[in-house]
C-alpha cells in the first residue's frame, strides 16, 4: 500500500490538477488577513503575522482548534469567509483528484500507459484464451509481475482481474511501444506474434529494446529458427503448438535446447524396455546407477500396470516394470541385465 501512495501523489505531482486549488486558497489568504486586520481591535493577536497563518490553516480545514478567534461581527464574516474559501478549495481539490485517477485508470485499461515495472516478463502478442492460459500458468510458478504487450485492436485490457498484470497497446514493432511496457527493463520476454514474419519483425525490435533480455519465440514453421540466429545467437524458438514448452524455456532457460536434442536424429533420445525377470529383486537406485556408469543414460520413469511412478532411490521395481530413459541408443535386455551383473 505504501509504494502504491508513493507512485499515485508522484503521479499527482507531475500533474497541473493543483493549480487551481492553490489560486483559491491563496487568494482567500491574502484577502482574509488585511479584511481580518481592519475588522479586529489591534489587542487581538490573531492577525499577527505568527498567528494569523495558524488560524487560517485550522480555520480553512474547519477544524477549528481555538486558541485564535475573531471577537468582532466583521471578524466573525472575515471566519464564514475563510471556511467556504477552504470548503471551495478542498472540493475542488478532491474532485480534481477523483477525475485524475479516473482518467489514470482508464488510460491503464486502454493501455496507454507508461509501466512502472523492472525485472518482469514481458508477452508481446496476444491471441484470445491461448494468452489467458499462458498468464494463468506463469503467475501460478512464478510471483513476478508480467506485462501484456498487444496490438491496437485490443481495445482494452482482457485480462483486468489480474493485479500483477500491465498492459500496453500500439504498434509492437515500434521502441516506443515496447518502452511502454518497460521491455528495456524486463528479464524475460515471450513474443507470441500472429505469424512468423511477424514474430521476426517483433524480435528485432525487442532485442534493439534490450539485447540482454532472456527472449523466448513461439514459432509455427521451426525451419524458421535459423533466421532468428541471425539476430541473436541467443533467441529461443520453441513450437507455437507446445505453449507449456515456452513457459518452461522462460522460467528455465536452455531447456528447449535440451527437449530439441531429445527429438532430434543423432542426438540423445528417449527409449522405454521392459526390466528382465532376472532383475525385478533390483532397487531403482541400483538400476538408475548401473545403467549410467555403463551406458551414460538416465531413467526418467518407471511404469507398472498402467500406471507411471517415480520411486525413490531405495525401492525395490516390480516384475514387468518398464524403464523410460534417456541415451544414446537403445539398450537390449542381454546389456542390461550384464551391466547390472558387474
């Protein structure tokens, strides 16, 4: 609560909605005190000048303290005349304030907005129900704020409910656009264009924005990830169709290199083989071990009757249990019952 205070009167500062408050206030000051000066016998203190300012504010406020007051008919017209000057002031005031933040607030859902945010994810593209569930997924792991970044026909923010989100519209290529949502201060950044050709127009302008920024791509054609190299060596290019796999490579970097190897030929691949009989007496730790000594590979579940589990280091696998895991090839049941063996 004290930081959003902090930012709404720095807002109100920058503002002019204090000028005309002032003028009121002012004018009535400066007219009361030569008005209450000619109105009170010089015996009373009020209008001295360490006096009257005093008398003035608390009068203004109608708090009215008392250790000051007018003691003559035109002293207490003088007071009537300073209570609405401070009455007028003060709803001028406050009705300046409401409508400021009104327009502020409209402005945000409208996306027009600078964003005052630092170290977040910025999305930039949004398409309807697919946006909703990449946001939903990410604030769920992760408490850092997120900004939405959209084209202009989104005329306002679709995703309101969500406190932790910004919102900026206009033309995505474009600095200015991009600054708005604070891409130059983000961490992160999922662009998740319309097409590709977008998508590439989009990286180039975000990585201009802030080369150092972790960028993850949504892409339909992954052929298409060579020329995103060429604007950063370091841009992730992950399918469009695995939306789950975007919001792993963003909260884990170099993960999509890792899945790309798996599902690529000649790189390291995923394989499943029945356990021998011979070995159902093994431990998985036992398994898990011996098979990574021999053959570098790593067992990534365990499957029996049907059902997927991930045992712990010390438990024993039932007969007919079915080993997935990751190598370079796939092992027979003969290599593995003789690594097993040794």
């Amino acid at each position: 609560m004290p930081f959003v205070l902090s930012r709404l009167i720095r807002r109100l500062g920058r503002s002019r909605i204090w000028v005309a408050p002032g003028l009121i206030i002012l004018t009535v000051f400066l007219t009361s005190w030569p008005l209450m000066a000619w109105a009170e016998p010089s015996s009373n203190t009020i209008t001295s000048p360490e006096n009257y300012w005093w008398w003035f504010m608390v009068t203004a406020s109608t708090v009215g303290y008392g250790d000051f007051f007018p003691t003559t008919v035109g002293g207490h017209l003088v007071g009537v005349y300073v209570i609405i000057g401070g009455i007028v002031t003060l709803t001028t005031l406050f009705t300046r304030i409401a409508t400021a933040i009104e327009n502020a607030k409209g402005r945000r859902m409208k996306g027009q907005s600078d964003l005052d945010m630092s170290d977040h994810l910025v999305i930039v593209g949004y398409t309807p129900g697919r946006t909703e569930r990449l946001v939903q997924e990410i604030l769920a792991d992760s408490a850092d704020p997120v900004a939405l970044c959209t084209w202009e026909d989104v005329a306002e923010n679709p995703m309101s409910d969500h406190a932790n989100l910004g919102f900026v519209r206009g033309d995505l290529a474009e600095e200015g656009v991009l600054k708005r949502a604070g891409v130059h201060r983000a961490t992160r950044i999922l662009i998740d264009a319309r097409d590709d050709n977008e998508a590439l127009t989009i990286t180039v302008a975000a990585t201009h924005v802030n080369p150092d920024a972790h960028i993850v791509v949504t892409l339909r054609d992954m052929s298409r990830a060579r020329n995103f190299s060429y604007v950063d060596d370091d841009v992730r290019c992950v399918q469009w169709h695995s939306p789950r796999l975007a919001i792993e490579e963003l909260q884990d970097p170099g993960i999509a290199i890792v899945y790309a190897d798996l599902m690529s030929h000649g790189g390291r691949n995923t394989y499943s083989t029945t356990l021998p009989n011979t070995l159902s007496t093994m431990n998985f730790g036992q398994v898990q071990e011996a098979l990574g000594r021999k053959f570098t590979t790593t067992v990534l579940a365990v499957q029996h009757e049907g059902a997927v589990i991930n045992p712990g280091w010390d438990s024993p696998l039932p007969a007919g249990s079915v080993l997935y895991y990751v190598g370079e090839r796939r092992l027979s049941a003969q290599e593995i019952t003789g690594a097993m063996s040794r």
